[in-house]
C-alpha cells in the first residue's frame, strides 16, 4: 500500500513589540527571571487589560503580507487549561473570530512553483517558562514570557513532504523578516513551529488521524521529525496498528518522536470571549494604509530578479533569501552590468565569509562599491579571477580598496606575451609525457600544463593569454 503525507504546520511568530500584548512591561530577551511582569500580565484579581496598537499593527501587516482576508471584526477569546506556566489559568487568544482569514503562500521548491494556503493567522498571548534545575529536582517559572505578543500563522493541510514544510518555513520567515515586525529567532524563541502531520492511502480524500510534534528548534529538525512521523505511522499501520490522535515531542539527540499526551480538542478548551477586551473593529482607510506600508516581497522580488538582471530562479531565490541580501545585491547591479559575476561572488565567497565569521552582510568590510570595483578589474584584466579571490579575503580583512590592494601586493595580472613566453616553454619542456597524452587526444592534460604556468607566475597570469600561447606553442 502507497501512502500520501498530509502536513499542516503552526508556526508561532514572537512580534518586535517594545511591551506586552496586553500590558505595558517590557519584552527584552535574557532579563532576569520575573523581572518583566506586573499584576496584568501575572493575571492579578480586578486587572484590565489594555491591547497593544503596535501588535495589531503588526498583525495587520503580516496577513496582508500572506494574502489573508483581514476581519474588520475580530475578538479575543479566553482558551482555558492549566499548566503552572500560565498564571490565569488561561490564555488570551482568538478562537472563531481571528484578526486574519484565509490567504496563501508561493515558493519555488526544486524549480517549480508550490502555493500553500493559509487558514488563519490570529493574535495570542504566550505564557511563561518552566526552568529545571539540574538534577531535577526543582523546576521554577519564569513569568517574563508571559503576554508577549505573538501571531500564529495556520497553514492548511496542503503539504505533502516533508522538503516541502522545509521550504514553507523559510518563506514564512523571509516574508516576517521583509516586514521587520519580528527577529525570528528561533534560539531565542521568537519564531517557533508546531506540525500536524498524518498519511492516508493514496487516492484517499479522507485524512487519516492526525498526530501534533512539539519542540522542533530549527527548520532542519521540523524536516527530520516529518521524515520520522511520516515512517511511524506507515510501519504502525502496515503492523496492524492504528494511529492515536496525540501530542508527540522531537528528541533531536535520539532522532525520534515519543508521546507527550493525547491530543484534546478544541472542546476540551472552552473557549469563550473575552470579557475585559472590547472586539477589535477595523476600517478600510487603517487597512488600505498598512498596506501601503508593505514592502516588496520575496517572492516578488525574486521573480523580478530573474527578469531584471537575467538570473536563474535558483540564483534569485537565495539573493531574495533575506532582505539585507537582496538590497545588497540591488547596490550593487546599480554599480555594474555584470549582474552574474555579483551574483556569483555574492552567493560564494561573500555569504560565506559572513556565515564563518557570524556577522550580518551589513557589517562585512566588502560594500558593494568596494565588491563592484574589484570585478571592474577582473573586467579589464588588471587581476585574473584567482587573483580578485586574494584581494577579497583582503578587502573583508582590511577594508582596503581593490585596487590599493593589487598595487601593494603587486598582483596586476601579466597580460604581455614577451613575460609568459619562457615560462611557457619551460612548461611544454618539462612536461614532455602530458603534452603527448594532449596530442593523443586527453583534454585534461592541457589544463594541467595552463595549471604549471599559472603556478610559476603565481596565479598572475591572465589564463586566455596562456591557453592561446600553449596552444601555438604545442601546435
């Protein structure tokens, strides 16, 4: 029997607010335990809460940003249950009237196009920590997370692999990070993810029963838990088992789910509205001017990327991959036509170096003029592109220009056949056995001896001058 995956995710987005959703404390990262916290948020008999304009703002912004529906009526509701993290006993959410409706995603996954709807995004309060010593002994509660503001963005149950949760998150979150309205930090807790996952025979309309993991820190992990569902419940049913509606929990160190609790229902939560927060109403003049807040985004941008400056969809999509990334590509091409070579050195040398050396492309020493005025070197033939490797790492060490470089260093390519000459017939000399084997037919060896005459003039040698001179040396 063939199944087919069905995953839906839940992802937990953390907003930049300076204060709560509901109250007026601070949000910062790292604070000392409970130093955040006041009778509102702590849920104090006789408090009122307050919501938070900046977080609807937000809010708004993200559901335009997701294609949703946004509800001009919307309200919080009360879902109920207990947990010594949550010090009201319930949590303020939105239930059957959310902030934002239906709306849908696209992203490019193997070359092609994949649209992934949206069922809701509404706003909810978080609750707090629970911090274990370690022996396990005692366990305390960190309350300095409750009512930070977050928004929880439903996807349908349109995904079918689990590459594809894998890319619906990073549009997720380049979409969140374009808005500027989150960090996403996924360390930090600021951008978190719930799955549904389930299988069903192939052909099957009906869904099969749906099992929830929890405690998946990074995308990577969200891919491997989905990988090992999906495989659970296929040799569970082959055995003759039957799959338990449940909350599973991802042990990233062993690789695998285990049961955490039986799945409730929505039910089991008694929801019900709110009764110290008045219904959001919204009008069409606050809607219309976020949207003229909305930047262009990723998906957008990188469609036009590959029209604008002829790059393929691939190339696009990782220069597109962050906002700091795409503008930095943008000042550049406005500084040269050799949209390729940027794209290139960006996507290799350039996001590597700032990976390795965890800083933002903000801070890298290469700005775009310095990087744009390198590659007009290359153009010219001043440095060969080996060359312009060294002058790079020494631009990102120094800050130096390109050209203050390769006159300190002495790295001006030899472009004058009167310098390469000699060189050249030492090569063919001393290499009698590779010439002969190029004679006989083997392509490779050519480039072994192109590989000797750049070694002896130590990279300086522009390349097309010494395959053209090899080649009338050897005849």
């Amino acid at each position: 029997m063939e199944f087919e995956p069905v995953i839906g995710l839940e992802v937990h987005v953390q907003l930049k607010t300076k204060s709560k959703l509901f109250c007026s404390c601070a949000t910062e990262f790292g604070a000392a335990p409970n130093s955040q916290v006041c009778p509102v948020c702590l849920g104090h008999p006789g408090v009122l809460p307050v919501l938070n304009k900046q977080a609807l703002d937000y809010a708004v912004l993200c559901g335009l940003a997701l294609n949703c529906s946004i509800s001009k009526f919307s309200k919080f509701d009360r879902k109920n249950y207990f947990y010594p993290d949550l010090p009201k006993n319930y949590q303020v959410s939105q239930f059957d009237k959310p902030i934002c409706g239906k709306g849908k995603i696209t992203f490019l996954i193997n070359g092609n196009e994949k649209t992934i709807g949206i069922t809701r995004a509404h706003l909810e309060e978080d609750a707090g920590k629970l911090v274990h010593s370690e022996t396990g002994a005692e366990s305390g509660v960190d309350f300095n997370r409750t009512g930070i503001p977050l928004l929880e963005i439903v996807s349908e149950p349109d995904l079918r692999t689990p590459e594809e949760a894998y890319m619906y998150l990073h549009m997720i979150k380049n979409i969140i990070e374009y808005l500027g309205v989150s960090d996403c930090n996924m360390e930090e807790g600021s951008l978190r993810c719930d799955a549904n996952v389930s299988i069903r025979p192939k052909g099957q309309e009906k869904f099969g029963t749906k099992v929830e993991i929890k405690n998946m820190n990074s995308f990577r992990n969200v891919q491997k838990a989905l990988a090992y569902e999906l495989e659970r419940q296929e040799d569970e049913i082959l055995g003759g088992g039957i799959i338990v509606q449940e909350t599973r929990l991802w042990d990233a160190d062993k690789n695998q789910t285990f049961s955490m609790r039986t799945k409730e229902e929505a039910h089991d939560y008694r929801y019900f509205p709110e009764p110290d927060l008045v219904p959001v109403k919204l009008d069409e003049n606050y809607i219309k001017s976020l949207e003229n807040q909305l930047p262009e985004l990723p998906f957008d941008r990188m469609n036009r990327f590959t029209k604008e400056y002829t790059l393929t969809g691939y190339d696009a999509q990782v220069l597109t991959s962050s906002r700091e990334i795409a503008d930095y590509y943008e000042e550049c091409a406005n500084l040269t036509d050799d949209y390729k070579a940027v794209s290139n050195w960006v996507q290799s040398e350039l996001l590597r170096e700032i990976n390795e050396k965890k800083i933002s492309i903000k801070e890298s020493k290469v700005t775009p003029s310095k990087l744009t005025d390198m590659l007009k070197l290359i153009q010219k033939g001043v440095i060969s592109g080996k060359i312009a490797k060294i002058v790079f790492h020494e631009i990102m060490r120094s800050g130096k220009d390109a050209e203050q470089i390769v006159k300190e260093k002495g790295l001006v390519q030899i472009s004058n056949p009167d310098e390469l000459k000699n060189i050249v017939e030492k090569v063919i000399k001393d290499n009698k056995k590779i010439v002969d084997d190029y004679k006989g037919g083997k392509e490779k060896s050519f480039m072994f001896l192109v590989g000797q005459v750049m070694k002896a003039t130590q990279g300086k040698a522009n390349p097309q001058l010494v395959t053209k001179m090899l080649k009338e040396a050897i005849g």
